[in-house]
C-alpha cells in the first residue's frame, strides 16, 4: 500500500464546496448591496413612513377594540341591572304567596296563636331569603353610639356612666347590604 502525505496548508475541495463558496459570495454581495441601498435617505424615509402606518394601523386597531369592550361592559351593566331586579322580584314571589294565604285564612281562623305562628314563618323565611342576597339586621342595642351606623333620634339623660355613648332603644331598624349601610338605624342614646 501506498501512502499519501497531505501537508495541512493543501486542501481538497470537492464541486459541492465550491457551490457553497459561490452561494455565500452572492449573498454577501447582496447584502453589501442592501445595506448601501437602507442608508440612502430615500430608502429611510421609505422604511419610516411604512413603520409609520403599521403603528397607525395597530393604533386605531386597539382603539377600535378598545371602544368596542366599553360598549360591551356598559350593554352587560344595563342587563346587569334589569335581570338582578328579576332575579329578586322572582326570589319574593313565593313569599309573597306564603303572605296572602295567611292573608286569606286569618278571616276564617279563630285560633290567633296560629296565624300568628305562621306569619312569624313567612317572616323568617323572607329575612333569610334577605340574608341570601347580601341585606342584614343590624343589632344595635347596647352597643356604643357610632354615626356611620347609628341616627340618633333622642338622649335619655340620667343613665349610669358605665352606659354613657351606649344606645338604649332601637326605634327603627338599620340595614347594611354586602358590608355597606343602606339604612341607619333610629337610635335612642344614653347621655
């Protein structure tokens, strides 16, 4: 066998290396080409003014989109409105029913205990259905006098000191839905 010695400076280059040679010669020159061409204040002015649009396009595509979510949210609050209404007016009605039966039996009945009995169910049935919703009794009595809870309608003078600022009587009743009061109560306070 023979052996052939290749010194490392020579190299063997087959057709297919010298294609790629040529391809990456082309593509260099292309690109020299380009960069020459992106200085030319023209071609600048070109690349601006189509960023320009894009930017404008995006911009009234998001304002449009913007505008239409308002529209939307501001439809969903009205059917909000109506349908929480229904959705209460629905929840009472069987109360409501429960209220007229009593109505209707109290001329027939003769035993008062009983009908009294029944209206003190229909009663608890519609504060817990109340209660459901969000809306409770706020119990007042004894408690310190605090005006975001509290009217004071009268002072009741010659109380111990212990009880001094202590509401003593409540003459109507406060309310608060979800946290928030939307009736206070009418309080009679210890001076």
């Amino acid at each position: 066998m023979k052996t052939i010695d290749i010194e490392e400076d020579e190299r063997l280059e087959t057709p297919a290396d010298e294609e790629v040679n040529e391809e990456t010669a082309e593509t260099s020159e292309e690109a020299q080409a380009e960069k020459e061409e992106d200085h030319s204040p023209e071609a600048q002015l070109a690349k601006a003014e189509n960023e320009i649009a894009e930017l404008k396009d995006k911009y009234l595509r998001q304002a449009a989109e913007f505008d239409n979510y308002r529209k939307r949210v501001i439809k969903e609050k009205a059917d909000l409105i109506k349908t929480g209404g229904e959705r209460m007016a629905t929840a009472i009605l069987p109360i409501l029913d429960d209220f007229e039966r009593a109505h209707e039996t109290m001329d027939k009945m003769e035993d008062v205990a009983a009908v009294k009995e029944g209206v003190q169910l229909i009663i608890e049935k519609f504060l817990k259905l109340l209660k459901q919703e969000g809306l409770e009794k706020m119990d007042v009595v004894g408690q310190t006098f605090d005006t975001d809870y509290h009217e004071a309608i009268a002072m009741v003078p010659g109380q111990p000191d212990e009880m001094r600022g202590k509401v003593l009587d409540c003459v109507q009743t406060g309310y608060k839905l979800n946290d928030k009061v939307i009736r206070h109560a009418k309080v009679a306070v210890a001076e």
